[in-house]
C-alpha cells in the first residue's frame, strides 16, 4: 500500500510539472506573437500617411504590449497555479508610464500595494484592467491645483470581509472641470468588460480634481495542487 501511495504521489506530480511546463510554454509563445503582431504594427504606422491612422496603431501596440507583458510574467512566476498580483500589475503599470504621457509636467507615480497572490485565471484580466485604466490616465492626466501630475495605484485586500475581497483602485489627477473619457469608449468598454470578468463590481468617479476607477471582487476558491 505504501508502494501504491507513493507511485500515486510521484504520478501526480509528474502530471502537475508537465500542467506547468505546457503552460509556460503557452504563455511564452503567446507573448512572441503578439511581440511579432507589434512589429508588423509599427512597420505599417512608418507607411502610414495619416496622424489618425498612426494614432491608432499606435495605441493598439500600447495594448498588445501590455498583453505581452502579461503573459511574460506568467510563464516566468515560479508557480503557474498562483500569480503575484502586486507585482504583476506593479510591472504593467511601471512599462506603460514608460512610454510617457501627455502631461506637460512630470509624472509622479504613487504605488500602495499589498502582497496579493491569487489564480492565474484572475490575475490576467485584473491585470489588462489595470493595462486599460493606465492607459486612460496617462491619456487625461492634467495638473491638478497644485501644478502636480500624479498616478496612484492602490491594491489591498479586506480580510475583514466575509469573502476577503480584493480591491484595486487607480487615480490620476485631472485639472478643476476636467472632462474624462465617456462611458462609450474603447478603454471604457474594455474595462467594462475585464471587470465583468473578475465577477467585480466597478465604480469610476470623478471629484475633488482626481479620477478614479475602483473595482472590488472576490478571490477565487484556491485550487488543490492536484485538482
């Protein structure tokens, strides 16, 4: 019996190492492709004779980068079943301010983030969340009444919650009357739709000279090694 156990043990873990070498592997070709799909995107922006037709390109690469990025970091965690969140959107964050912004001060990035480890399954759309609401940030960031352009990400769980929800909240600073993205466009719709994902619900305010988009769930039940 003692033989049988262990010859079960040992088969599972095979099974579970082969799971995460084919999902690193998936998530490594992933992340060339669209890294491939960039390129060619930037080829056709040189051709292109239009501002509008660049502007477009342009920000479907800021997208497929941050996809990229997101799947990098998947097929390098130690633990394809668990995904650091934190540091996950810490990275996608970081790469898109990157990229500059169209403030005409600098840019100063604030980041509270709490250790939250959680599923795979979960981590990529929080994280093309984040992807998306970044974007929009550094697209409408203005002074605010002090002069200072600012980005603040804030991730913490409440363990005082039944369900231990997860909350994420990205800020910018927006000049006094400062109109935002309406509910109708692209980052508007794509967040929209990775919060639906996450089971979240989702808030955008604007006040007191700061947007903000906050969205709160619930961690998904963690899965047995072997399940």
């Amino acid at each position: 019996m003692a033989e049988t156990i262990t010859r079960d043990e040992a088969d599972l873990e095979n099974k579970v190492y082969e799971r995460e070498v084919l999902l690193r592997e998936v998530h490594h070709r992933v992340k060339n492709n669209l890294q491939l799909m960039s390129s060619i995107m930037n080829m056709q922006a040189r051709r292109a004779t239009s501002p509008e037709v660049r502007a477009a390109i342009r920000d479907l690469q800021d997208r497929l980068a941050s996809l990229a990025t997101v799947h990098g970091k998947l097929y390098q965690s130690p633990d394809m079943a668990r995904v650091r969140a934190d540091t996950l959107i810490d990275d996608v964050a970081r790469q898109l301010a990157a990229l500059g912004s169209s403030a005409r001060t600098p840019l100063r990035l604030d980041f509270d983030l709490e250790p939250v480890t959680m599923e795979p399954d979960q981590a990529a759309p929080l994280a093309l969340l984040t992807a998306e609401a970044v974007t929009n940030a550094l697209k409408y960031v203005e002074p605010d009444e002090e002069g200072a352009c600012w980005l603040r990400i804030r991730l913490t769980r409440d363990e005082a919650a039944e369900d231990g929800a997860i909350e994420l909240t990205i800020e910018n600073s927006i000049a006094p009357g400062a109109q935002t993205e309406g509910a109708s466009g692209l980052g508007s719709l794509l967040i929209r739709a990775f919060a639906s994902q996450l089971e979240a619900s989702l808030r955008q305010t604007v006040s007191d000279g700061r947007y903000a988009v906050i969205v709160r769930f619930a961690p998904a039940p963690r899965q047995g090694r072997n399940a």
